[in-house]
C-alpha cells in the first residue's frame, strides 16, 4: 500500500449500544490494519470513549441527540427510529466538515455505517462517495428481516396467536419456526416492520458487510446475495479476527479470581447481554434450579436489569442465600476473558448474535433462553443446525432449569455439543487466518475500495 493509500479514511457510524458498538469497533481495527485511517462518528448517547485501545482513531461527536430517558419512554425501537429522524441533517453537516479538512474528496474511501443509522446513507450520496451497510447480527437474521419487511402484519399477527401454527416452520426458511422469527418485545409487530424495512433497504449501498463466516450461514449468505444485487462481504468473526476492547460498562475482574478456584468445565456463565430484562420470579426459579444442579455458575446481573429494582435488591432473602452456596455475580464480566477460562463449561445466554459467536468462537456449547429479536433465530441455529446448544422453551421451572444445565454439564449430550462446539471454533479460527474464507472476503472488500470498484 502507497503513502496515498495509508491516509484513505473511512467513516464509521455505530448504533449506540453495546452489541452492535463492538462489532464495529472491531471492524475498525481490522480495517485500520489494512491502512486506512478510522473516524467513528456516533451519537452523544452512550459514546465510545477515545481509549488508549483506539488513540489512532478519530472520533466525532454529532451534536443534540436523544438520552436514556428518551430510550425508557420511546422503548428501543421507537428511539432508534427517532434517532435517525434527527441525526440525517447534523450528520451530513459533521460528513461535510470532515470532508472539507481532506485534501481531496478522494482521500475518504467510504462511510461504513450499522443497518440500523440507516439516516446515515443520505450524506455519502449527497457527496457522491461510497457507502457501506455493517450488519451486526447473522445473514440468517438478515434474510428473515427481509421476510418481514414484506409480511402482511395483520395476518402474521393471527397466526402468531395460533399455537400450532407458531411451533410449525415458516416457509422458505427452514429449520426456523414462525415463533423463531425476529419479531421484538420492544415495540409493536408494525414499527418492527417499519424499522426493518428501512434497515434492509440497500438504498445507495455499494456493498454489505456481515459479521459472519461463510462455514456457519452459507445458504443464507447465498440467498442474501442473490436478493440484494450488491457484493456481501462475510468477514466474521470480528472478535477472532480483530482485538478491540470497547465495553461501555465497567468489567468486574473479580470473577476471573473466583473463576480460578473452580474445578475445569463445571461452571455455568450466565449473561443477558447488555439490554434485556429479566422478571424476579424467573431469576429466582434460576436460582434455585441452578443451586439444585449443585454446578457452581457465575452470573451477570447488570444494574437496572431487574424491572423496578436498581440491581437485586428486590430480590428475596432466599436469592442471596442459594448464591452464597455456589454462586458469584457481577454487574458486567470480562466476558471474552470468562469464556476463554478453562473452568467454564457451558454458557447460558439471551443468544445476542455477539455472545453466540463469542461462545462457538471459545468452544463453550450454550443453554440458549432468547428473549426478542434476532436472539430467537441464533437460538434456533445453535440447537438445531450447529447442535451446540439446547434451547429452554416454556416457563421457567426450577426442574427444568436443573435439568438442563446437568444436560449440558454433566451428561454425555453436552460432551458431544462441546466436541461440536470445539470443531466450530477451529473452523471458524481457521476462517480468519490468511487463506481462510472471511480473511479473504475482507481483502476482497479493501481491493473492491482501493480499485475504485465501488
Ligand atoms: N458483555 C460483556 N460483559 C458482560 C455481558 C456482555 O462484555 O457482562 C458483552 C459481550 O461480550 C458481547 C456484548 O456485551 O460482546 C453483548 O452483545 P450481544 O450481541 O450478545 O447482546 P446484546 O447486548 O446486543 O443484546
């Protein structure tokens, strides 16, 4: 690469939540290593800091934007879609300045921003440079947001409520199930059409990056590209192929000391990811099914978490009485760090699309308990395409809890879903090494910028 090529930037614009600002991030640092110069410009909501991990970074702040408040009366959706009424005009002011302080318009390569600030695809057209859509979620994921977009919502919403027409498959995407699908618990079946349609309309895009490797989505990274008519890059997995640390909250490193204690494969990780809830009736049911396996477990409850409880505080007595026998908890983990430890043996996971390929990415099989969204879909996939987890349907019983996790434990299934899980990992490590599938479709994706191909 020439000194002209090393000073090309590309512009980055994150959803600002924790789940899709990782991703990105590492998107950075692996696009940074192929020289080209990263600006992340985000939103004043839940900002990532200029750390001495991203000191080569650029990061550009676009002015006025919504607050945690807004979030709690807006519900997620509603926020997002308010986020990209507002953020259009500022953003293309902020892409205009930085435009300016380049020597040519030339030395910006491209704007590659999250599905979801789809506002963000209006500035780069106006200037006539490329833009780049990043999904953070799987190309299955992806593929039934399409799905979706087009559903007639009034005769979705009658056959969700048939039971037997939920448990049976949706057409065209098998092995998933009508109840599989990605609708959401933060808003109505109508504004999650609303917003996916936005968010899988390519609009000016010249390409898709997923966050994916062809060895674990091939059908659905095939239909993608036959359905969108622009080049899909699948790169992933971000986390093996690029060392980004961006937590927006802080870790407790105490668990990896508890950790350290236990015996190998026998604790049970437990982690919502960074924005589901859970009700106090269902933890405690966890509790005392996860007390009765007699597994140790280790398990992030994030502060605000628990509706109407700042942490656990609403909890029973009963609840601090069956952790201190076995249990440790933390408001946020290292959870990379907690996955890679030799004392873990299974994680019980909302299935977030970065926690599922943080599991399979460690070789750590998974109880999936999905609570909305795309979490459902990845749930489906881990039990019955890659079989390296077993998925916790219905209420939440403490039998069904022990069981479970002494399924995946202690009993020759989850000896087999970790040979499988273990198998995974070294394919997918293999996909980010030199020669392997998502190493070269990011190459493809620099040559497509450097020659102009967009
Ligand atoms: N995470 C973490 N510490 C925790 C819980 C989660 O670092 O205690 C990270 C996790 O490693 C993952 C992200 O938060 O990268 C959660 O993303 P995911 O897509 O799994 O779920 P979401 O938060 O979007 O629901």
């Amino acid at each position: 690469m020439d000194e002209k090529q090393v000073k090309r930037k590309i512009v980055l614009v994150p959803v600002p939540a924790q789940g899709h600002v990782t991703p990105i991030m590492q998107l950075g640092k692996a696009l940074h290593s192929k020289g080209f110069s990263i600006t992340v410009i985000q939103t004043q909501y839940n900002r990532v800091s200029s750390s001495k991990d991203f000191s080569d970074f650029q990061f550009l702040t676009i002015p006025g934007t919504l607050t945690d408040s807004d979030l709690k009366s807006l519900g997620a959706l509603q926020f997002l879609m308010k986020l990209n009424q507002i953020c259009e005009e500022t953003f293309k002011h902020c892409f205009g300045q930085l435009l300016q302080e380049q020597g040519s318009r030339d030395d910006i390569a491209c704007v590659i921003y999250d599905e979801y600030m789809y506002f963000s695809a209006a500035a780069p057209k106006e200037f006539q440079l490329p833009s780049v859509i990043f999904s953070t979620t799987s190309a299955t994921a992806f593929v039934c947001r399409s799905v979706l977009a087009k559903v007639n919502a009034d005769k979705f919403l009658i056959d969700m409520k048939d039971p037997q027409v939920r448990d049976s498959l949706f057409p065209g995407l098998d092995p998933l199930r009508y109840k599989d699908l990605p609708t959401s618990a933060f808003g109505t079946l109508e504004d999650i059409i609303k917003l996916y349609s936005e968010a899988v309309n390519t609009r000016t895009a010249s390409a898709v990056i997923i966050n994916s490797a062809s060895y674990l989505e091939s059908s659905s990274l095939s239909r993608l590209q036959r359905e969108l008519q622009v080049p899909v890059f699948p790169i992933g997995p971000l986390h093996l192929a690029a060392c980004a640390p961006s937590s927006l909250l802080e870790e407790d490193r105490s668990c990896i000391e508890w950790l350290n204690k236990q015996k190998p494969k026998t604790v049970i990780y437990i982690s919502l990811g960074s924005i589901c809830l859970m009700e106090s009736r269902d933890i405690l049911e966890m509790a005392r099914g996860l007390s009765n396996s007699n597994q140790p477990f280790l398990w992030v409850i994030r502060p605000g978490s628990i509706p109407a409880s700042e942490w656990t505080e609403s909890l029973p007595e009963e609840f601090s009485k069956l952790v201190s026998e076995r249990g440790y908890i933390v408001k946020w983990a290292p959870q990379m760090e907690v996955l890679r430890h030799p004392a873990v043996g299974g994680f019980w996971s909302h299935c977030g699309w970065n926690s599922t390929l943080e599991s399979i990415g460690e070789g750590v099989p998974m109880i999936c308990r999905p609570i909305t969204g795309d979490q459902k879909v990845n749930a489906r996939y881990l039990e019955s395409v890659w079989r390296v987890g077993v998925q916790l349907e219905g209420e939440m019983e403490k039998e069904t809890v022990e069981r479970v996790v002494k399924r995946l434990v202690v009993d020759e299934e989850g000896a087999d879903m970790r040979k499988r899980a273990i198998d995974l990992k070294e394919k997918l490590e293999a996909s980010v090494r030199s020669g392997g599938s998502s190493c070269s479709s990011l190459d493809d994706f620099v040559n497509s910028l450097q020659t102009k191909n967009f």
